[in-house]
C-alpha cells in the first residue's frame, strides 16, 4: 500500500505531463450528460476508461451498467456495453464473462444498485471466484431519486429519508462492502479509493489498473469501491462537496487496498494505521517544535 | 443420434443443446430440477463446450443468462410458476433490450396459463410460449423456440408441466427444418471499443453516440414487431372440426388425454373435435373461430380455475356458448398430476355436454 502514497520523483515520468481537464478521454463518444455540477461520477468514469486504454484492452471490453446517474455513461462510453436492471448487472456480467471469457468485463454501479438492490448478487459472484470487475460508484445516497438513504449512507448523514441523520438505532448501520466482498475466497483484489482531490484520483486510477490486471491475469473477482461527490444528493453547496465527503463518508468507507496479493486488511485495521501514522507524525512535529 | 428412451427433462435439454444453446443458469424448484441436472451434465461437454452455472437464485439465473445472450450466444433459463414469477422484471427488460432468451417453464399444472401469456412484467410486452402436447413435440418445440426468439429477437417460452418433464418416452433429436438467421450484428464481443462504433445492448432504448432517449418511439417499434409477431407465429392442432356439433379447446400435456377421447367418441360416431393451441401466445384465434363455425357448444378443458377460456370467448365472439368442463385438479404436492388427467372423467365431462345430450348429465 506504500506505493500509493511514494512517488518516484529521481527519474522522469514515463507518461509526460498533460492538463487533465483539457481533453475528452478517448473512450468517450460524446460529453453529453445530465450529471449536476460537482458530481464525482465523471472523475471515476474518466478513470477507468484510461485506464482499460493504458491497459490496451479497450478492443475487448464488455462493461455492464445499472441503474443510477451513471446509467447516462451507457450511450456515451466506446466500448461494448450491455445495459443491466437495478442490481442484476454482476449477474449479466457472469454470463457475458462465461460466453467471453478473453474479455475485459466490468460492472459500473451505485452504492443504491449494488449495496441496497444487488447485494446478493455481488456477493455470489465474489464468492464464485468470477472472473470480473465490479466497480462501485460510491456516494452514500440515492443520488439519482433526489437523495436518499442507501445501505452506505453514514451515520447521522441526513437524506431525505433521515432527515435528521442517519440514525442507527432506527434506520440501521451502514454496510461496509468492499470488507465484506473482500474477505470472501473468491476475491482477488479489493480496494476503496475517493476523488475528493487529486492524489485520490490518481490513486482511483491505480486501483483500477490493478483490479482490471488481475481480471486480465484470471485470478478472480475485483472490486474497485470509488467515494464519488453528489452535493445535490447531500444538499450541500457545491464546492463543498469534496470536504463534504471526505469528513462524512471518507470517515466511515476509509479508503485503502482491503485485499491484494492475498493480503486482507479490515477498514477498522485502516484507520488504525492512519491514526498511528498521525500520532507518529505529531510526536516528530512536537519533538522539532522542543 | 439413435432413438432412446428419454426423460421429457433430459430429452428438452439435449434438443436445447442439439440447437446450440450453450449458456444456461436456473435454481433448482420442481419440477424444473432435473432440467438443470441434464444441462449441468451435457453442457461442459458439449460440442464446442457450453457453461451451466447452479445460479444462486431465479433472479441471478436469468441475469446471466442475460448476459450470455448479449454476447451472441444461444442462452436458456428456467423455471416453475413461483420462480418465474421473481425473473418477471428480468423477462421485461430482456424483451426490450431485445435478446432471444428462452424460458423453460415446467410448471406445477396449468394454474400458470395467465403468467405465460399475460406475464407479470412491467410495460407492454409479449413473449412467444409454445405447449407441447408430449416429449416428442417438445422436443421439435425447443428447437423451434431457439429459432424463433432469434428470429424475432424475442423471448420464447416452452410451457411443459410435470407429466412433460418427468414421464419418459423413446425420442431422437433431429434437427428440424428452419429458414437462415441473420448474424447477429448486435452483439456484443469488445471488439469495437475504441472504434466510435461500440455496441450497446439497451433494454431503455439508449444508443450509442446519441444522448438522451425516445421513449415513445422505442416502444411503439416493439408494439409493432408484436404486432407482427402476432399475425405469423400462430400454431394449433384441430381435428374432425368440420362437421363437429362440440368442439373441445386443450392444450399441452392433459391435450392429449382429449385428443385421446376425442377420437374414440369419433370412432361412436359422435359429432365432437378438437383444437388445440401449439402457440398460446400468439394466441390461434382465427384457427379456433374457424373450426367452431358450426359447432352448438364449445367446452374449454384446462386444469385450473379458467384462465384460457378468456381467449377462448375472445376467439369464439358469441358464436357458440363456451363452457369450462376442466377445473382445479392436483395431487396433495400440488404440482397439478389430479384425478382429472383421466380418460374415463373427461369422457364424462365431454359427454355431458354434448349438444342433446344435457337431459341424461
């Protein structure tokens, strides 16, 4: 997990610099969406389609998408695309997978459509080892109803279903999915990531890349669990968006690799590490301050 | 392949396969089960080699099957009433996004005769179902079933029951005749990425390329493509219509214990035939009025409360009165193998209401 947060900086970079914001990703048709301002989709979406085309698997990709905001990317992203019920498209994914199994096969869906509708699904098809990638656009809300609560939605979160905050005593606890897929035998790789700014972002990226490489090497089910903004979902103005759900969400869905290379490490072990490396930092800071 | 003495379940999965059916997820529920077992078996072995996922529910089965048919494949899933019931929203979208699934629906009896043809789905939707009468029609039947959903892009459902999936008879599957397929242009199998000519198997009506989408116009093509459907694919069996004075509407496996009595109260000399609808969607209407036009009395036999006796009456406009001589018939499982399935009983009821024949019921 080191080599998300250390750069190489004693060599150049292999890919030169370059704008992000300044061009359309090449696996785009179009830019037409009717996603709100300071939504995080797009981010995520971006993020992925370069890296299938890093990858240099865009000419056998399959994505399937379900039903969210997102479900507006269907038309627009080039690759092959089969359009999926709220909730089934792990299942869609399996059978296209079967029939192809040479192909890069995603899932692009909502905290709403795989951690509230589809949970049995996704959690079948890690444990059956298949062979796919499930990415989860994560933004704690039923963003494309107009903000409501989902199985994902924080502790004291207010939606329009809680609206005095999620409380757990009435309305439940929130489901931790990237733990719960990860420790299934069936998963090779788990990992959460956030686009609240741009070191997340490209850690977004590399997630991606390393859950589509262990699609490509046959190792088994992938999970990529992206903390996306929804201000409009939230209710929050939107450039406050990424601080928003840094605090809020980023508090309980801790972003972090939860299983690679065998290797399982529970949420609660990550925000353990990261309050030691806290602590750790300030004991330096107090000791130069003295 | 040499004539052998089959199970109806495994006879429908080696006809399936024999078709090219190379994908298939179910759950197991009788008397759909062994269905699944002979497609669990004959699948990894087949010839190219095919995959049976023991799905981990009705919903999940006919997702991948779902799946497996937007890639071009030749896909099938399964079922009784109640797990059906739980693919409905599947069965709809699958319908609109235009993939030729097949639906092997052994059912507990006939009670499921308005779930077939009306389904239980959300929007306008229609889905071929083909009855057959036994294993050696079921045997034509799935292969046609195969053909049709590619033909027209359209589901198609297999209605068989208990009696089909489960009694044995000697079968050989050989290929029937059907007329060349298009290719399947709109599958999809990644190759496109990239192109600006990606694919895109939408049951909302989305295309690539182009945002937002057209809701109206969308369904108002599927409407027609029905409509099509509706005026083509009509199949029924009809017998000694022509002078008949009681003509007996059935279908599927209790068809055959009619068509049985029929004939021997023919061979009496009474003026009785018969119809039977292969395809109760689209339902033969036109057939059925046609053989009732001289009749005094039509009589719907079916094992449940009267469900196809609606199309029966729709079909019949007033023509003839139209009166139910079946009725609910099980076993204490309830998987619709009643008392009713006897040649002795139905004789009776057909006698009874043979025209001037009423005095003596």
């Amino acid at each position: 997990m080191s080599s998300d947060v250390f750069l190489r900086t004693d060599t150049p970079p292999t890919v030169p610099a370059q704008k992000v914001g300044a061009f359309k990703p090449g696996l785009l048709l179009h830019e037409s969406h009717h996603l709100c301002p300071g939504c995080g989709e797009p981010l995520a979406v971006r993020m992925m389609l370069e890296a299938i085309q890093e990858l240099g698997a865009a000419q056998r990709t399959i994505g399937v998408v379900g039903i969210g905001c997102y479900t507006t990317f269907s038309g627009s992203l080039d690759v092959d695309v089969i359009q999926a019920l709220h909730g089934r498209a792990p299942s869609v994914a399996t059978g296209a997978k079967r029939m192809r199994p040479e192909c890069l096969v995603f899932t692009l869906q909502g905290d709403g459509d795989m951690v509230n509708e589809g949970l049995q699904e996704v959690i079948h098809t890690a444990a059956r080892g298949e062979n796919v990638t499930c990415v989860l656009l994560n933004n704690g809300v039923f963003g494309e109803t107009g903000g409501h609560m989902t199985a994902t939605t924080a502790i004291g979160q207010r939606t329009k279903t809680s609206l005095d905050g999620r409380d757990s005593a009435y309305h439940g606890h929130p489901i931790l999915i990237g733990d719960l897929l990860a420790q299934l035998d069936g998963t090779a790789y788990a990992a959460r990531g956030s686009v609240h700014n741009a070191a997340g972002v490209a850690q977004v990226k590399r997630m991606l890349r390393r859950a589509f490489e262990t699609q490509l090497h046959g190792e088994g089910f992938s999970l990529v669990e992206v903390l996306t903004m929804c201000p409009t979902g939230w209710f929050v103005p939107t450039a406050q968006g990424p601080g928003y759900m840094n605090e809020v969400l980023g508090a309980v869905h801790f972003t972090g690799e939860l299983k690679a290379d065998g290797t399982l490490v529970t949420t609660r072990e990550l925000i353990a590490a990261a309050e030691r490396r806290a602590a750790a930092q300030q004991q330096r800071a107090d000791a130069e301050g003295t | 392949m040499s004539r052998r003495l089959m199970e109806g379940s495994e006879a429908m999965a080696e006809s399936a396969i024999a078709a090219g059916c190379r994908f298939f997820a179910g759950y197991p529920m009788t008397p759909f089960t062994e269905l699944l077992e002979h497609f669990a078996k004959k699948l990894p072995g087949s010839d190219p080699p095919g995959v049976c996922v023991n799905a981990e529910s009705e919903l999940e089965a006919v997702g991948m099957a779902w799946g497996a048919l937007a890639t071009g494949a030749r896909a099938a899933t399964g079922s009784t009433g109640q797990g059906l019931a739980l693919m409905q929203e599947s069965f709809s979208e699958i319908t609109r996004a235009e993939l030729p699934l097949v639906i092997f629906n052994m059912a507990r009896g006939q009670g499921d005769y308005f779930q077939a043809t009306r389904g239980g789905g959300h929007g306008d939707y229609r889905h071929i179902v083909l009855a057959p009468i036994d294993i050696g029609e079921a045997v034509e039947l799935t292969q046609l079933a195969f053909h049709l959903a590619d033909r027209w892009r359209n589901p198609v459902m297999v209605y068989g029951d208990y009696l089909l999936a489960h009694t044995s008879e000697a079968v050989e599957v050989t290929p029937i005749a059907v007329d060349p397929l298009p290719p399947k242009a709109w599958a999809v199998d990644g190759s496109r990425g990239g192109s600006g000519h990606s694919r895109n198997v939408n049951p909302l009506g989305m295309e690539k390329g182009r945002a937002g989408i057209d809701p109206e116009a969308f369904w108002n093509r599927l409407a027609e493509k029905h409509a099509q459907i509706a005026a083509t694919e009509m199949r029924v069996e009809a017998e000694a219509c022509e002078d008949a004075e009681l003509v007996v509407v059935a279908y599927g496996t209790p068809a055959k214990f009619v068509r049985y009595v029929i004939r021997e109260l023919r061979r009496q000399g009474a003026r009785v035939g018969y119809v039977r609808p292969i395809t109760l969607w689209p339902f033969p209407g036109d057939a059925l009025a046609r053989a009732v036009r001289h009749a005094r009395r039509v009589a719907v036999f079916e094992q449940n409360a009267g469900q196809m006796i609606d199309d029966v009456r729709l079909a019949v406009l007033g023509a003839a009165p139209v009166e139910a001589i079946g009725g609910i018939s099980t076993d204490k499982s309830g998987f619709g193998v009643g008392a009713l399935l006897d040649t002795e009983r139905i004789r009776e009821r057909i006698t009874r209401v043979l025209p001037g024949q009423e005095v003596h019921a």
